[in-house]
C-alpha cells in the first residue's frame, strides 16, 4: 500500500555507536528513511535524520544505552517499492 509504514529495531552492541545508515531499494524515494533511537523501556522515540533510499547517509551517532537503540522507519510511498535491505554502521564508542 502507499501509505504503509515499516519499522526495523536494531540492536547494537554494547561498547559501539551506530553512525551511518543506508537503506537499498528499487527506487530512490525522498525522504523515505527516517532514523531514530528508541528506549525499549518507555517506547519513548526520537528523530535524528531523514534521507532518500539508496544513499549511505551520516547519522546523529546513536550510542547504546540499557534501553536506548535504532529504530529505521521506511516510508516506501509505492505499492511497488522493493525494500532489499539496510546497512547500519557501527564504530567502537
């Protein structure tokens, strides 16, 4: 559906950051990505960046906490976007 609304929680390990992130699909929709931690005890989120698919993209560097992490909401805008996949970097804190 168009409107539909997909979400990736990644866990990071403890002792990284997450800093760049970079979700492939079959179209280059902008502003289809939007980053944000997200505290596993309260639900509570935040945004960070917004960006286009297809582009490995720096991000506020998310710092793992007890319950904070990533969370990647796509917005594909097409019923017939293919998500292939997403690559988030991580670097020693």
């Amino acid at each position: 559906h168009g409107s539909v609304e997909l979400y990736a929680f990644v866990k990071i390990p403890d002792g990284y950051k997450a800093t760049h992130v970079g979700v492939q699909a079959s179209a280059s929709t902008s502003n289809a990505v939007v980053c944000k931690t997200f505290n596993y005890a309260t639900g509570a989120t935040t945004d960070l960046e917004t960006f286009d698919f297809n582009s490995n993209t720096d991000i506020t560097d998310v710092t793992v906490t007890t319950t904070n992490d990533l969370v990647i909401k796509l917005l594909p805008a097409s019923n017939v976007t293919i998500i292939y996949g997403a690559k988030v970097t991580i670097a020693s804190v």
